[in-house]
C-alpha cells in the first residue's frame, strides 16, 4: 500500500505539468525514494500503534468512568446509612437516658422503701420488747 503510494507520489512529481518555464524540475533519486517509503512505512506503523494506544485508553478511560458512577452510587448509599444510623444513634441516646432517669426514680423509690422498712422494724423491735417486759413483769 505504501509504495503504491510512494510511486503514485514520484509519478507525480515527475508527471506533474510544466507550469511556464520558471517553474523549477524535482528529480527523485532511487535512494531518495526508498528513503521516503520506508518514512512513510514508519510513519503507518505509528500511526497503527497510536491507533491501538488510542483505542486501549478509550476502553480504560469508559471503565474508569463505569467505576466513577458506581463510586459515586456507593458513597451516596453509605451517606444516606450515616444519616439513618445517627437518627438511631440519636434515638439509642434518648431512650438510654430515659431508662438512667427511671433507674434512678426506681433506685429513690426503693431506698425510701428500705429506709421505711428499717424504721419499721426497728419501732417493731422496740414494741416487741416493750411488750416482752411487760409480759415478763406480770
């Protein structure tokens, strides 16, 4: 294909018309020519490699824009879970304190009852023995 090229080149340079006699003549040597055909040769191999490059980062660049999205659904999933779990947090919090305060009221009403129970245990034990001597003193 390139030296298709390369001799459809040379054709038409040697070809090309004589524009008024003040227009100069170009003659391709052999060697010129096989010069620019393997130029040219080399420049198709780069261009193919450049193809490929070119193509191989469009398929990385649209899978990195694929793993993007996903990322950015993921972190917008576990934002929305940060909010549900701190509204749970939030509430864990409020009935944790509710159950302190009643422990606490609980805890009041208990020692109260002791106290009251001691007392009267006591005032039964000071009954009890006043009538234990007044028993033993008949």
């Amino acid at each position: 294909m390139t030296r298709k090229i390369s001799l459809l080149l040379a054709c038409l340079l040697l070809l090309s018309p004589v524009v008024g006699m003040c227009s100069p003549v170009y003659q391709v040597t052999e060697a010129q020519l096989t010069q620019l055909e393997q130029n040219l040769a080399t420049l198709e191999q780069n261009n193919n490699l450049l193809s490929t490059d070119l193509i191989k980062s469009k398929a990385d660049l649209q899978q990195v824009l694929t793993q993007l999205a996903q990322l950015k659904a993921q972190l917008v999933t576990l934002q929305t879970q940060s909010v549900l779990a701190r509204g749970e947090l939030q509430t864990a919090q409020e009935r944790l304190n509710q159950a302190n305060v009643s422990l606490t009221t609980y805890e009041k009403q208990v020692n109260s009852q002791i106290t009251r129970l001691k007392t009267q245990n006591i005032l039964f034990s000071v009954l009890a023995a006043f009538i234990g001597y007044e028993i033993g003193r008949r």
